[in-house]
DNA sequence: CAGTGATGTTGACACCGGCAACATCGAGGA
DNA sequence: TCCTCGATGTTGCCGGTGTCAACATCACTG
C-alpha cells in the first residue's frame, strides 16, 4: 500500500474530468471547486495551480461539451448518403439540416447538465459571415456549411440565404431550452419527438418556397 | 425626524419591489436575500418571515416577470388594426403572429436580467392543448390564441395547427436566449434587428404553404 | 548537492442561505 | 385599563463556498 504522493501528477486533467462528470450530474451548480478537489484527491485551493478562476473550469468544461454538441450534430449528418442525381442531392441536403437539428436537440435532452454549462459559456461566434478562421469545433460553422449546400443544390434562394443560420439556430435552440431544462420539460417522448418533426418541417417547407412569395405581413407595422 | 419603527409595515411587498429591481439590474444572481433585506432598511433574515425560502422569492419575481412578458407581447398585437374585409383579416392575423413574437423578444433584449429569471421559475405550462384554465399571463395562452385564428382565417392549414404553438415559442425564444445574454449576444441592432424579420418571415412564408407541398426530407431517416 | 520553481496543503476571510432564540409591538379579551 | 399572545423583526450562529496568503514538498538544474 504506497502512500498517496504529495503531487498528484495529472491533475489539471483529472480536475477538468471530474467537472464533465459534475456538470453531466448536476449543471452549472454541480461546478463546486471543493467538491471537485476531493472527488480527485487533493485538498481545496490545489485547483488554483491550474485555474485562475472557478470560471476558468466552467470554461474549460463548456470547451469540452462544445465539442461532444459538435461531435452529436456530426455524426447525424454524416449518416446522410450523398444523392446520386440532382434532386437526390436536394434531398440529401435538406435531410442532412433536419439530422443537424435532431442531433442539436438529442445532445441538449441527453446531456442536460453539460448542455447548460455550455451556453453559460459560449464565446461570441467569431465569424458571423462565412470567412474568418473556422474552428471545426463550432457548431455555427457546421450549420452554415449545411445552408451554404442548401444554397448550391437550388432549395434554397440565395436571397434567402442571409439570416437562415440564425433562423434555424433560434428554433433549434428554443426548442432545445425549453425542453431541457425549461416550460415542456415535463412533455412525453412521443409528443416532443413529434413536435420537433414540426419545427423541422416548418423550417424545410418554408426554405421550399423561397421564390418571392409570402410578404407582406410579417414586416415592422 | 422620527426614528425607524421596529416594525417596517409593508415588508413583503417592500421585498418583492427590491427583489424585481435587482433582478432588473444583475438577474438571478442579484437576487441575494441580504441586500434585498438591507435595501428595504431591514436586518437579514426579516425576509425569512415572509418567504420560506428563496426560491419562494425568485418565484414571485418571475411572476411578475410573467406578467410584464404578457403585457409587453399583448402591447403589440394589440396595436394591429382588424382587417375590413377577409382578406384583410388574414393580413392582420399574420401581423399579429409577429408581433408578438417581437413583443416577446423585444422584453428580452429590455430586460434580460428579469427574463433570465423569469425561465429560471416558468412552470409547466397547464394547457399545452386548448383546453384547461387559461391563465391570460401566461405568453403562451396568447401564442395558442393567435395560432388559432391564424387557422380561422385560412392562412394556417388545420392539419399545421398541432405544435405550431411549439415551432413559433422554440424560434422566437431561442432568438432571444441567443441574443439577451448568450453568444449573439454583441450584435448590433441592425443586424439584430434584421435578423428577427428573417426568422419571422420564414415561419410567416412556411404557413402560407401549408398545402401539402413540402415534405420528404425532414421525416426520420 | 544546494536551490529554485512548480505543485499541493493549511488556515484564514468574507459572503451567502438558513436555523434558533430573543425583542418588539399591536390587537383583543379580562 | 391592563395583560397576554401572535405576528414581525433582530441578533447570533452554523455549514458551505470562492479565494487569498503563507507554508510544505518535490523534481529538476546548475
């Protein structure tokens, strides 16, 4: 029986595993310093050596959740198969948006805890347009990949283009809240599977008919 | 000058009225029973008297909150004329519909800290069908309403009605959420601004075809 | 082998929510 | 009129939390 070292040799690690977990288990409040310490082993205060700050591990956390929420999206999108002709391909990449939104909304239901430390912590998307750095990471940039396709296949106008990744990131997200942690959280899985067939519809049937037609109504009165 | 009487008198509304305005000024975190109790000229713990916990406290901020959001929302649709004829009427109940997803995010934006409150302590909302006690501060009373007569005067297909209510509340809370206080945060007004038109726009475009047309892509794959 | 910087520990402080015991005061019955 | 009693407010305290300061330990480097 070796007697515990005085360093523990990998901690900023461990303290960074410990929080996901925490956060996993409890959300934002789950983030105890303290608690963290004596879940590795080492006494209160040694997580200063690592992070300046509590909200240092918080960042570090949502860091880590933004890419598990990257990672969902992804792995919906890719089981898309490519289309074999044109209209395939229109197909193809309204379908991939629809799973990109599906996997939004199961990694918020799956991963609660770590879903809110997240947007507690969500820097400002660095590019809003298309140019600038793209972090692979950044789920903003998988979104706008996927209208930018929505654009070239023909589904989508180019006029229409300007605004869409803030349309759908709003509706994903809204439904995401409200559903997590929010007002419908209590909603059987039935009913939410199939409200969010709705939004998705919503979205795809109106991004259908970006031909000049509904106007008129919904401008500034 | 009369010295402070033991007693304050009107302590909880005292209370509540403090406890709102921090709420105004930080949102959920300045709602620190302490400073409220000395705000109002009281020693801590004189709140305890009043609400058993602090929850009991955030709760009744967020439904005044509640009923500020209600007013805001309704401020709006109120403001849109009845249509003379038919034709019109679909017109004006479009408006409506926009209208008041701008009321909604406009409190967000005017007041972040309350409505940050606010969804920290929105319970279930009772009806999520028609039926029910409808309680007229509750938002979403007011959203069913006007999905409704969207329905009634054509412009909204019945077949589209069930979970409209869900798409219209997921978009335009998300945008707020987006905006108030998370990563969209530092957009500018215009952009903002035209934003909000997009993703109102796009759901006014979608129920304008609710014909039958788009489907296929956004099923299950 | 001394020493030095990184890492971990101990102890303290301020702050917060909440409990318990005590103080004050107004209203209503003797 | 007086006196009790319940509602309201106060003081003091406890446990929990983030954070700072001073000290301890250890691995490496000259």
């Amino acid at each position: 029986m070796t007697t515990a070292p005085y360093h523990h040799g990998n901690l900023r690690a461990a303290l960074v595993e410990a929080a996901v977990a925490a956060a996993r288990e409890s959300g934002p409040d789950g983030l105890v310093v303290r608690h963290l310490a004596r879940r590795v082993g080492v006494s209160h205060n040694a997580a200063y050596r690592h992070f300046s700050d509590r909200d240092a591990l918080v960042a570090e956390v949502a860091e880590v959740g933004m890419g598990e929420l990257t990672t969902a999206m992804r792995r919906r999108t890719d089981r898309v198969p490519p289309g074999a002709d044109p209209e395939g391909e229109v197909l193809a990449a309204r379908a991939r948006l629809s799973e990109c939104g599906r996997g939004y909304v199961d990694f918020a239901l799956a991963e609660p805890g770590l879903f809110r430390v997240l947007f507690a912590a969500y820097p400002s998307p660095p590019s809003l347009g298309t140019d600038g750095t793209k972090d692979p990471d950044d789920p903003f940039v998988v979104l706008n990949a996927l209208l930018d396709d929505l654009v070239r296949v023909g589904h989508l106008a180019p006029e229409a283009r300007p605004g869409a990744e803030i349309t759908c990131w709003s509706a994903v997200h809204g439904f995401a809240v409200l559903h997590s942690e929010g007002p419908l959280r209590e909603l059987d899985e039935a009913t939410r599977s199939a409200a969010l067939d709705v939004v998705l519809e919503t979205i795809d049937r109106s991004y259908g008919a970006t031909t000049g037609a509904g106007r008129g109504a919904a401008g500034p009165g």
